[in-house]
C-alpha cells in the first residue's frame, strides 16, 4: 500500500491522447477523445459492443492505416511526437507499441521461430547466441518458459490456447516495446488461462505501460489501475478503477457498472 | 492460512490486508478495555484522558477498513469464502468499534466516580467480570486468526457467566444504594459501568458468531444463551 | 374498432394451424410430409440422371478415341532379306563412310530385295506396285540403322522394314477389302502379294516406338509426337517463368498495394476480364506484337510459350488473389503489430501459406494451356516441322496443334495417330490434374 502511495504522487504521462477522432467513411466512431495514460501502470478501456474502445486502442500503433477507409483525427503524443502525424513511419512505431489479439494468433512456425521473428526483421539480435538469449528472456518474463523450453522446436499451433496467448505477449515482448496493446486478450480463454494472464499483466505492468480493451468489466477492475468508460464513440468518464468501481462520478458509468445498460 | 492461494497475488494481499486491519482493531479494542477496567481501580486520570482520545483511533480504522472491504468486493467480486472474510470482517470491525466505545463510556464514568470521590463502592466483582469478558474478546479474536469455530464457540458459551456476575453485581448496587441515599450518583454509574462489560461480553458472542459464519458459512443453531435476569430485577 | 376485430378474426383464419392443439398441427405436417419426400426423390433422380449423361457421353468420348488410337501403338512391319553390299558404302579402313553411304541408293536395294521373295512380279509397273507395299522411308530408315550400328554385317540378314500406311491399315483390319478396287489404295494384285506374305509369316505388328520418339514426317509410319511434345513442353517452361512471377507480384500489388480509386477498380476488372477472353484473341495479340513489331521468330516456343503466358495470366492471378484473401488476416494483423513492413509481411508469412493455393492455381493454368490451340496456330506453330526443336527459338510445334494437323490429313493412318496423340495429351492433362489435387490435400493438412 505504500508503494501505491508513491506512485500516486508521481504519475508520469506516457500517453497523451488529445482530440481524437476516428471516421470509417463518412461514419464517426470516436468523438474528441482526451485522456493521458500513466506510465507503467495499466488502463483499461470498457464500454459496451460498438462504443470504439478498439478502435481507440489501434489509434495509438496506427493499426487503423491498415483499414482503407479509416481516418484519424487528433493528436497522440508519445515522448513528444505526435503518433498521429504522417511523419512518423509506422514500421518504426511498432516497435516501441506492441500488440496483443483477441485470438491468440501465433505464426504457424515453431515457438522459438515465433518470438524470434520481431527481433530478427528489425536486427536486433547480432548473432544465434543473442538470439537464443532474447527468445529465452521473452519466455521466461511471459511466463511461459518452464512449460515450453523443451519444446521450442514444436508447432505453436500445438499448444494450448492459454499457452498460445502468452506466446504471442512474449512475442510483442521480444521487439522490446515500452507500450502493450492489448485487445481483449482474454476473450477466447477458459476462466484459469484468463486468470494466468491477468496476473501476467500484473508482472508486466513493472516494465510496460499497459493498455488494454476489456468487455469485462470485472477484469477491469482486476486488472487496472484506471479505467476509462466510453460509449458510442464517447469518453463518458476516466479515473482510478477503485473510484470508478466504488463511486463513479457520471450516471452513465453507474448504470453500465451495474449491468443497467448494454 | 492455510487456504489456497489466490492466482491473483494481488488478491491474496487484499484479503490479507484486511484480516491485518481487523486484527490490529482488535488489539486496540482489547487494550482500550483492558485500560478501562484497570483505571477503575485505579482511577488514575491521565490514563483515563489518555484512553479517551485513543477511541478517535478506533473510529478511524474502523472506517478504513471499512473502505477497503468495499474496495475488495467492488474490485474483486468475492465468492464463497472470500466473499463471507470481507462481509465478517465488515462487522466485527463495527462490533470492535463499538467496544471501543463502551471502554470509552467506562473511562467517562470512571472519572466521574472518582471525581466523587466515594471510598464506598461495591467493586469487586466488577474487576471480575472486566477480566472474564476481556479474556473472552482476546480468545475470540484468537478464533478469528486461526478461523477456529471451536474456539469461537466455546467463548460463545462463556458468555454465560458474564451475565451471572452482572446480574449479581446489579442486585449488590441496588442493595447498596438502598442502604445510604448518597451513593446513589455512583451507583448508578457503576450500573452502568456494569451494562457496559455485560455488554461487551454480548459482543463477543456476536464476534464469536461471525467467525463461526466465516468457517461454516451459518451462525450457530442454537439460541445465544442468555442469563442476563437484571430486567427482571423488581426489589430488593 | 373496425380493425381490430379485423385483426382478430383474420388472424384466427391465417394462424388457424399455428394455435391448433399439437395434434392437429402433426397430422398436417405428416400429411404434407408425402409430398415433400416424393419432391425430394425426383430431385435425386434428376441429379443423377445428370450424372449418368454425363458419364456417359464422356465414355463415349473416351470409347472413341481408345478404340481409334489404340492400333497406332503398333506398326505392321514386313521381314525382307538384304545383303548390303559393304564395298560400297565403307571406306579403305572398314568404317562406314558417311558420304558413301549417303550417296548409296538404300531405296532400290531395299525394294530390290523385297522382289527376290516375289519372283514372279516381273514388269516395271507391277514392280512399282509391289514396292509401294513398303515404306517410301524403308530405304532412309536401313541407311540410319546401318550407320548407328557402326558396322556392315556381312551376308544377307533380315531386316524387319515398316510396311507402308495403307498396308499398315490392312494389316490392322481398318481397310474394307469388299469395296470397288478403283476406291481402294491397296489393289487386288497387291492383296494377293500381302495375303501371301501373311501366309508366309513374314508380316509382323511390332510396337510403334517411333511415334515416340521422332518427330512429325510426310509418311505416317514415320510420324511421331517427340517433336511436339517437346515443342509443347519447352512452350510451357516459358509460360511458367513468365506468368507465375508476374502474376503473384500483380495479385500481391493489387491485394495489399493498390491505392483505393478507380484505376484499381479498373484493373481489377478486366484482369477478371482477360480471363475469358477467347484464347484466338492472344494469338493475333502475339502475332501482331511478337511476330510483327519485334520481329520474333516464327513458329517458335518462345513466342508460343509468351503468348499462353499472357493468357494463363488472369487465372493465376486470380487464383492468388484467392489464396491470399484465404490466409487469415490475424496472421498479417500479427506480423504488421510486430512491425513487419507491409513487402515483410507479404513475403514472410502470407505468400508462403498462399503457396498451396497458388500452385495449384498454375497448375490448372498450365494445365489449360498445354491444351491451346487456336493461339499457337496464328503465331505459326501449325508448320510442318520434321525435327525435334533443340532450343526456344528453333521452329516448332505443340501437341494439341500437331493433332490438328493430323486429323485433316487424308491418311487412314494419321487419323489412327491423332487419336493416340489425343490420348497422350489427354494423359497429360489428367495427370496434371491430378497432381493439383494431391498437392492441394497434402498442404490442406498441414494447414
């Protein structure tokens, strides 16, 4: 309680978010979002089906270019560089913002091929020695090395979907990011994969600012520091998780806590 | 504990951090009262003041651990167990607190008394009772660190003897009261000083019950027994 | 108020059934259930009778053929005792000089030969008529075996020498020896000398080997597919590394690099187009540009294989269009979070699981091709072409043109051996096939 105490006191900005608005065509998704998101500590962002978490959560990797027909408005700065600016290459960003899916979606190559393949594309591994020491490191800080260091030359398509998930972290972790991205990573889990991998989000969150979608509420309020709470496109209401989960301040984040609405 | 752990470590460290507040609650109710019971003896006055400031400390904890119990079933949605930890720990810290109130009501009398100045007081089986209950709040938050319902149980039944010694105590006052007009101010301190411990002997059948509660998810069958007969006290 | 009774009692008439008690709903139900199974069987009897006219017009096909072609495996060939004369075509060391021998008239000492059996054909006109009953290349052919074995064999040995094609024909019994002599090729004088070669036993069927492996000639006994095999085979070896590169590039350009506009959409409708072009309609492109504006070498597998490439091109790309929209986009959503370059991505993780599908998409596409013919004629590969083309600029012929050439020619014969080269190519393309198949389901599991 203490530490919490210190970290209270110094909350550094990592993320700051400033008007953003997202338009599939013609179509607004997100309107004027505003928030600043804390370093090292995780977020989550909740709200029911279609409010633009997701949406919001791609903004800040650029995972929208990839959508023909997206446009991104607004300001997203990062260590003073606004993300949002075409000047800024997205090759180069994601690899200081990593991303996890809602579907486990290893490559269908061998585990050690699948956390050394962000590495290898952007050089950072000099020769198999370094390699094997970033596979290895990767593993271990996802928790998942006692169960597949025997195996590393095994189909990632064979593990378990639990497993299969905490490759894919290890594989963001690998690049070597500041940020995760997590979209809903739990989605497609049993109740103790899900449980495993929160408590992994409760490691990572030392080393990373984590962000992460969530379309459960309870895992929010297990797993984050702050939460902000959209709907339609709208940030409704962002603070810490305990004042949202005790007292939230809006009568919108009331009703949709208490599983009044959507 | 010998529970299983939680996978969420930082569930484990909620849950434990609120026995630890309970407890610590405890242990303050427990010196409050003791101190009480010795400065009725005593009468010494800066222990009294001292004691009666100290209550502010028990209010306090009392609405902290309050705000963490609703932290912990809002952040992480208890069941079974879990769930029955943070409802107890809820109540006995209001029980503890109000104890710690009736050790303060004591100190309050106690000055009273001694401003009197009386040397005429039927005392001694009050100092009696204040042992008997506070042994029985010691063990029963004991059976609460240890969610021992054995124990906790048979504090329950002690209880019992409490009310005895109360209803005795109350029939010597009336008898002395009667006996010389003066002492009636104090007298009717003392009954109340007397109410106060039987009172809190009650609480600690109330404790006793919760932790029952806490390991077998039900108070127990039986009725509370009770030999309080002082409501039934007509003359002397 | 109107209404609502209305609603009331329309829907107490429509919804009859609907609130009836369960039993009155089942019995209707079961008594429509008649009908519904008899509509049900005829539909099965349709597809099947489908099937069956399909099968069996395809069995038709196939009778047809096998029954014309299966003859051509065999050529009649006539045993006639040759001295060959040593002196004349060996030089001072005992060696086969190759100048004399080619000088050496082979032709007249095989023909010369074949008289001894018959002496009693006397006259230049009845002795004409009996040479005729052997190969015009019978001589050619002696000279050729002569000279590959290395050495004169002394005395007179027998040769088995191929009879001509109308004897050819006769021999496998596909001539009407019934009919009025003057609308037959073989006369009666020349049934009565191969009646008598029968009987003597100096007549054989052996196997055709040289329809294997020479390439086409005016004489039908001395025909063969080698040369349009290859032709056809050296074609599709430039279709290959043509199409396939260019159009996995295009499919990848168009998939993941094209801007969003009108041009896209407009190239990505008439590649669907060219598609269905008709296959003629490249041949006047690759005549009009190869053979015209570069000045091209006719005839050429080359040009031939440039012109099936332009054609096979829109269904590989369309095929890899298919097998790229198949690889699910998490994979890319994986690799592009990681940082991967759009050209890494594509590379590195969607081409190689596109692969299966992409193969298989060449493999049909390549499969059509060897089947073209209307392009390769009108860049000129329907030339009589005598030797096997050695390089991709040498003239040639591909298989399915070869067999057009053949089934207009007048020849009983030819028509016997376009049906056996129907079958060959026909092998080809099953085999090909099939090979798309197997490597489709291997990969499918892997996947």
């Amino acid at each position: 309680m203490e530490m919490d105490a210190a970290t209270e006191l110094m909350p550094e900005s990592k993320l700051k978010a400033h008007e953003v608005s997202v338009f599939y065509g013609e179509k607004q998704a997100l309107f004027d979002v505003s928030l600043n998101i804390n370093d090292k500590s995780v977020t989550s962002f909740i709200g029911p089906s279609g409010c633009g978490k997701s949406t919001f959560l791609r903004c800040f990797n650029r995972m929208n270019d990839v959508i023909p027909s997206c446009r991104v408005q607004g300001q997203i700065i990062m260590d003073e560089v606004n993300l949002n600016s075409p000047k800024v290459d997205p090759v180069l960003l994601r690899a200081r913002v990593g991303m996890v899916f809602q579907k486990p979606n290893p490559f269908p190559k061998t585990v050690y091929e699948n956390v050394a393949y962000g590495p290898r594309i952007h050089g950072l591994a000099a020769n198999r020695q370094e390699m094997d020491f970033i596979v290895e490191d990767s593993l271990k800080k996802a928790g998942l090395w006692k169960e597949v260091s025997d195996r590393l030359n095994d189909q990632a398509t064979g593990l378990s979907g639990g497993q299969q998930q905490r490759l894919c972290i290890a594989r963001a972790i690998a690049v070597g990011p500041d940020v995760l991205l997590m979209d809903e990573p739990c989605s497609a889990l049993d109740p103790i994969a899900t449980s495993i991998i929160e408590e992994l989000i409760s490691d990572l969150q030392n080393r990373f600012t984590i962000l992460i979608v969530t379309h459960s509420m309870q895992q929010a309020a297990r797993v984050s520091k702050k939460t902000a709470y959209f709907h339609l496109g709208k940030l409704i209401e962002y603070g810490d998780t305990k004042e949202i989960f005790t007292r939230p301040q809006n009568e919108q984040t009331e009703a949709y806590i208490s599983g009044k609405i959507g | 504990m010998e529970d299983q752990q939680h996978i969420s470590t930082a569930f484990d460290k909620d849950l434990l951090a609120l026995n630890e507040m309970v407890q610590e609650l405890g242990s303050l109710a427990i010196v409050q009262f003791e101190t009480a019971i010795d400065a009725l003896a005593t009468q010494h006055m800066e222990t009294l003041d001292q004691l009666i400031s100290n209550d502010a400390k028990l209010d306090d904890l009392e609405a902290a651990i309050h705000e963490k119990a609703v932290e912990v079933i809002a952040l992480r949605a208890p069941h079974a167990k879990d769930l029955r930890q943070v409802l107890v720990a809820l109540k006995i810290a209001t029980i503890l607190e109000r104890t710690g109130d009736y050790a303060r009501n004591i100190a309050n009398r106690t000055k009273v008394i001694a401003q009197a100045g009386n040397e005429n007081i039927p005392g001694v089986n009050i100092g009696r009772m204040g042992q008997v209950a506070k042994e029985m709040l010691h063990d029963v938050m004991q059976a609460y660190c240890r969610h021992d319902a054995e124990l906790a149980l048979e504090v329950w039944r002690r209880d019992i003897e409490v009310d005895h010694m109360h209803t005795a105590f109350y029939k010597e006052v009336l008898a002395s009261m009667a006996r010389d007009p003066n002492l009636v101010a104090t007298g009717a301190h003392l009954l109340f000083i007397a109410k106060n411990i039987e009172r809190i002997g009650d609480y600690a059948t109330g404790i006793a019950e919760q932790v029952h509660f806490l390991v077998h998810g039900a108070v127990p069958e039986d009725s509370r027994p009770k030999a309080d007969r002082t409501s039934k006290v007509v003359g002397v | 108020m109107n209404d609502h009774h209305e609603i009331v009692s329309s829907s107490a008439g429509v919804a009859g059934l609907y609130n009836a008690p369960t039993s009155v709903r089942m019995a209707h139900i079961a008594a429509g259930l008649k009908k519904r199974r008899a509509a049900s069987k005829r539909l099965r009897i349709y597809g099947i009778a489908a099937i069956c006219t399909a099968v069996g017009f395809l069995c038709i096909l196939l009778t047809t053929i096998i029954s014309n072609g299966y003859t051509a495996f065999q050529q009649t060939e006539i045993a006639v005792t040759i001295d060959v004369p040593a002196d004349e075509i060996v030089d001072a060391n005992g060696a086969i000089d190759v100048e004399k021998s080619r000088n050496y008239n082979w032709d007249g000492l095989v023909k010369r030969s074949f008289r001894k059996a018959f002496p009693e054909v006397t006259g230049m006109l009845e002795q004409r008529s009996l040479g005729e009953l052997l190969s015009a290349n019978a001589g050619y052919d002696l000279r050729l075996q002569i000279e590959a074995a290395g050495v004169v064999p002394t005395g007179a040995v027998t040769y088995w020498v191929k009879s001509s094609d109308d004897v050819d024909m006769l021999m496998k019994g596909r001539m009407d020896r019934s009919i009025d002599e003057k609308k037959r090729r073989i006369n009666d004088a020349q049934l009565v000398w191969f009646d008598s070669i029968v009987a003597d036993d100096a007549i054989r069927l052996a196997f055709n080997s040289t329809f294997f492996n020479a390439a086409d000639s005016r004489e039908p006994e001395s025909a063969g597919v080698l040369g349009a095999i290859v032709g056809s085979a050296l074609a599709l070896i430039v279709t290959v590394v043509l199409a396939l590169p260019l159009a996995v590039m295009a499919a990848v350009y168009l998939e993941y690099f094209a801007p969003p506009g009108r041009l896209t959409d407009f190239i990505e409708v008439n590649v669907n187009n060219l598609a269905a072009v008709p296959s003629i309609v490249f041949g006047l492109l690759g005549l009009a540009v190869f053979l015209g504006f570069f000045g091209m070498p006719r005839s050429a597998p080359l040009v031939g294989g440039m012109v099936l490439a332009l054609m096979t091109l829109p269904t590989i790309i369309i095929a890899t269009r298919a097998s790229i929209r198949a690889v699910p986009t998490s994979i890319r959503d994986a690799a592009l979070g990681l940082g991967a370059s759009p050209m890494q991505t594509a590379l590195d993780h969607i081409l190689p699981l596109a692969a299966p599908g992409i193969l298989t998409g060449t493999i049909i596409g390549i499969a059509q091709a060897l089947g073209e013919t209307a392009p390769l004629i009108m860049i000129g590969m329907v030339a009589f072409i005598v030797d096997v083309p050695a390089s991709f600029t040498d003239p040639a012929t591909a298989l399915p043109v070869q067999i057009y050439i053949w089934s207009d020619s007048a020849e009983r014969a030819f028509y016997e051996r376009s049906s056996l080269a129907i079958m060959v190519l026909l092998l080809f393309l099953i085999s090909m096939n099939l090979a798309a198949v197997m490597l489709r389901r291997k990969f499918e599991k892997k996947w």
